[in-house]
C-alpha cells in the first residue's frame, strides 16, 4: 500500500476526508450581487420613493374624498331642485289664490244682499241697483288682481283685428268703421305677459260691396207715357 492510499484510509479502512474539505452537501456559495451603490445610498433612495408613495396615496385619498363630496353636494342640489319644481307646481298659484278670497267674501256678501226680502218696487229698485254696484265693484276687483299677476284683458274694440290676439267671429259693414277694425268684442281674451291665454272673440267691420254697374239697356230705358 503506497503512502498515499494509507493517508487516505481511516485506521477502520474507511476513506479519510481532508481537513479543508467542505464535504459534499455544502453548496458552493453565489457571489453577490454588485450594485455598484453603496448601501447607504440605497437605503437613502428607498426611503425616498417611499416618501413619495405615502404622498401620492394621501393626494389620492384626498382627490377621491374631494370626487365623493361635489358627487354627493351635486346630488343633493339635483333633489333640492325637483323638490323646489314640485312646489311650484304645486304651490305656484298660492299668491293668486289668496287674492281671489277677497273676490268669493265680496260675492258671498253681494248675493245675501239679494236675498234680503224687499216689499215694493222702490225697494227692489234699491236693492237692485245695490247689488249691480256691487258686481261692478268685483268685476273692477278681479280685473286689478289679474293685472298683478300679469293677466291683462283684450277688450279690443275700435282696434285693427289682429288674429295673434283675437278670432273672428263675424264680418259686418258698419258705416264710419274701418274695413278690419273691430267693431264688436263677443267675449274678452286674456294673456299672461306675452303668452295669450284665450283669443278675445271678436267681430269685424268689412268694406262695402262695390255697387254693381248699371246695364246700358237700363239707362237707354225711358218711361212710358
């Protein structure tokens, strides 16, 4: 046995293992990685982009927040809307309303005014002209709440027919009446500003028919003796 194969045995036979051998299962180690950065400024860097993320997530935050509140404000204003429109709708005629109870209070008194009993006919003749005062007065009454509303009436008499406002009813020659003029109102319109509400009906003056010639045989006819 050469001095070799004595080195490499164990006294029990088996093979020795040199001292500087790892041994089989220890891998040999990879070499790390070079950045070519030192540490310190790679630490520096990481921290800065972390920085960075915290402040984008912040902004983001904030921005969604921000989109959530204006989404829910524009919401609110939308339903605070349809709800201000229902009201008008539904409420808009209150100022109207309120004028005309005068109206109904002014009918109701005119009507027991009627109803009073009266013994003679001067009385009856009191009573009537009374009670024609009084319709006169509402009749006035109506027609200044109408005006404060924006409600005027087209009594358009003597005026040029105009159909935008009024509607013919019939055509009449009336002497000294312009041809198109109104010469009679058969109902008043109204109009609310300057949308018209109802056409006042409306009657209107034509020209005269020309007369028609007279034949040559009638003006060569002479009367008989």
């Amino acid at each position: 046995m050469t001095q070799t194969e004595h080195d490499e045995k164990s006294p029990n036979g088996a093979p020795q293992t040199p001292a500087n051998d790892p041994g089989p299962e220890a891998a040999p180690a990879e070499p790390a990685a070079d950045s070519g950065m030192p540490r310190a400024e790679l630490e520096a860097r990481f921290a800065a982009l972390a920085a960075e993320l915290a402040e984008k997530s912040a902004e983001f935050a904030a921005f969604k927040d921000s989109a959530q509140r204006q989404l829910a404000e524009k919401e609110n204003q939308r339903r605070r809307a349809e709800n201000e429109m229902a009201d008008a709708r539904k409420y808009g005629a209150v100022p109207f309303a309120r004028d005309t109870l005068a109206l109904a209070d002014n009918l109701r008194r005119a009507l027991a005014a009627a109803a009073a009993p009266a013994d003679d006919q001067a009385a009856r003749a009191q009573l009537f002209d009374a009670l024609r005062q009084g319709v006169e007065l509402i009749d006035r009454e109506f027609a200044g709440i109408l005006e404060r509303h924006g409600i005027k009436r087209l009594e358009p008499l003597g005026e040029k027919f105009d159909p935008n406002w009024h509607q013919a009813m019939f055509e009449a020659e009336v002497p000294g009446a312009a041809p198109g003029s109104v010469i009679q109102v058969v109902q008043p319109g109204y109009r609310l500003h300057d949308r018209l509400l109802r056409a006042a009906m409306v009657g209107v003056a034509k020209a005269k028919a020309a007369e028609a010639p007279k034949s040559e045989a009638a003006e060569d006819e002479t009367p008989q003796q």
